[in-house]
C-alpha cells in the first residue's frame, strides 16, 4: 500500500500545479542523480520567431512565396517551430493553401504535397545528402535554429528561428546542483552550434542532432552506469525518452498530450522553479515515510 506520507505529497503538490502519477515515482526522485533536459519547449519557451527567409541559389522563388509554402507544408504540424512559420506567414498576410498527404517526421520535420510537388521542410537531417549551403553556417553560429525547405528533392530555401530561454531555468539549475545533481544534460534534435550557445553559459553537458530514439538510448545509457535518471521533456518527440527514465517530468501547460500521457509527472504551470520543488518535496516525503 501506499504511504500515507506519499499520498498526502501528491494531493498537496496536485494543488501547486505538479501532477504525480504515483509514489514510486517520488521514491526515484528522492534518489535522482542524472537530470537530462530537452531544448525546445522546455529549456526555451518553445516560440521561435522566424528571424531570416533565405532563397537557396538556383531558387526561382520570391522570399514570401517560400514563406507560404513552408507554411502551408507546417500547417498541420505541431511542433513549436511549425507554430514559428505560421505565424511568420499570417504575420505577412500571405494566404496559404491545403497540403495534401501531410506526414510528421519525428525529430526531423515535415513533408506534404502541395499543388502535385512535394515539399519538405525541416531539420538537415530530413536530406542527408545535401552539403550545407555558406549562408547555413553563420545563421548557426549566431546560434539559430535552421529549417530546411525541400522541393521534389532540391533545398530551394533556409529560415532560421531564435527562441528565448525560459527566464527561471538559470535559478533552478542552480538550486538542482546545490541540491548535489552533478549531471546535467542538453539532448536535442537541433544543430550543435545552437545546442552549444544554450548550454555553455548554463555550464551543462550537451549532445545535438538526436533522433528520438538517440533520447532514449541516452537515457539507457545512463541507466546502466547505476544512475537514477529524470528526463524533462515537452514534445511527442521526447515521450519515449520520458517513459524510459526513472522519473519522466513533461512541460505539461506548453507540452504536447502525448508528452504529458508518457510522463511520470506532468508541470501543470509553465515554471521551472516546480523541477527543484517536486525534487524537495520528494526528497523530504522520503524522509517521512522512513
Ligand atoms: P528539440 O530536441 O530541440 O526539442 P526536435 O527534436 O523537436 O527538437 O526537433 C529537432 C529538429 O528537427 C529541429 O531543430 C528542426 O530543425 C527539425 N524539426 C522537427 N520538427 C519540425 C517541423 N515541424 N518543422 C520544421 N523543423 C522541424
Ligand atoms: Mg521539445
């Protein structure tokens, strides 16, 4: 049976806006030493703005036409960076039309048919063959996030997204190193360059160009070390990763369903301070129960 010490920390962290799905997963917590953490969404704010619309060479597009039909390609998508071209898009007042056959590409990006062409946009990872064009890498080192527009095959343009940290994260991260947290990772599916400029300044670990299942066999990783790992995630991309560590938190109020179904605990509030929090409360319920 469940302590009643455990029961009586889930009902008071239910009314702070933190959700546990059981005891078990406050026992992990209490014992964590690993924290693995998410980019988009959960270490920024998850509202890139479209910052730059580049027209690959040999392009016989105008810069809003690439706009439109990258937005139209993202307009079933959702995925932060989607949600970024559409609102470029209505921002400029271009009218979008009806992709057909819409498919999501975990961790990668999108791909549709539009008007009998298909039309792809997303990660370089989308089209491995492609070198990366000049203008790639200085949006990079100014630590952009790149996407990738593809049309029947041929990179045609680039747009590149800023994003901005979420304002709490510095504090807590702080607070989870006092509270003896040793290992703090970034994993994401974006470009290093990125990856680095959010990390470095946070003074975290950082892997970069993952795949979901890349997520995973980190958290296995880990894992296998003897760690007790939580993962911090928002994303459908990052819900197998958040199933297979001990403690899965989701960025639940911004997150995805999904995110929030495959999580252990889900943040009802968009607020980092609940990380450090749920991690006292579970160290202290522990301390109860003994
Ligand atoms: P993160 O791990 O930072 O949360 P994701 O795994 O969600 O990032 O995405 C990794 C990369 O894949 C993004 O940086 C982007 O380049 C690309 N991507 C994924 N989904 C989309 C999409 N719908 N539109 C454009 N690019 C996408
Ligand atoms: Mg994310």
């Amino acid at each position: 049976a469940t302590p009643v010490a455990m029961i009586a920390s889930i009902g008071a962290s239910a009314r702070r806006g933190l959700l546990i799905k059981g005891g078990k997963y406050l026992e992990a917590l209490a014992k964590a030493d690993v924290v693995l953490l998410d980019k988009t969404g959960t270490l920024t704010l998850g509202r890139p703005q479209i910052t730059d619309v580049v027209l690959l060479h040999g392009s016989d597009l105008e810069p809003d036409c690439l706009l439109a039909l990258a937005a139209t390609a993202e307009r079933y998508s959702e995925h932060p960076l989607a949600e970024a071209v559409r609102t470029a898009a209505a921002d400029r007042r271009l009218a979008l039309a009806e992709p057909e056959d819409f498919e999501a590409i975990p961790g990668k990006g999108v791909r549709v048919r539009i008007d009998g062409r298909t039309i792809a946009v997303g990660s370089r990872r989308l089209f491995p063959e492609g070198a990366l064009p000049n203008e790639a890498f200085e949006l990079q080192e100014q630590g952009k996030t790149l996407l990738f527009v593809e049309r029947d095959g041929q990179p045609i343009g680039i747009l590149a997204a800023t994003d901005t940290l979420r304002p709490e994260v510095p504090g807590a991260i702080a607070e989870l190193r006092k509270m003896g947290i040793e290992h703090l990772e970034l994993l994401t599916g974006d470009n290093e360059l990125t990856a680095a400029a959010l990390a470095k300044p946070l003074d975290i670990h950082y892997r970069a160009n993952l795949l979901p299942d890349d997520k995973i066999a980190i958290v296995k990783e880990h894992q296998a070390r003897g760690r007790v790992v939580v993962m911090i995630g928002d994303g459908v991309n990052d819900a197998p990763a958040l199933a297979q560590a001990d403690v899965g938190i989701a960025m639940g109020a911004a997150g995805s369903g999904v995110a929030i179904e495959a999580a252990h605990i889900a943040l009802m509030r968009e607020d980092w301070t609940l990380v450090p929090e749920v991690m006292h409360i579970a160290r202290r319920t522990m301390k109860a129960v003994k």
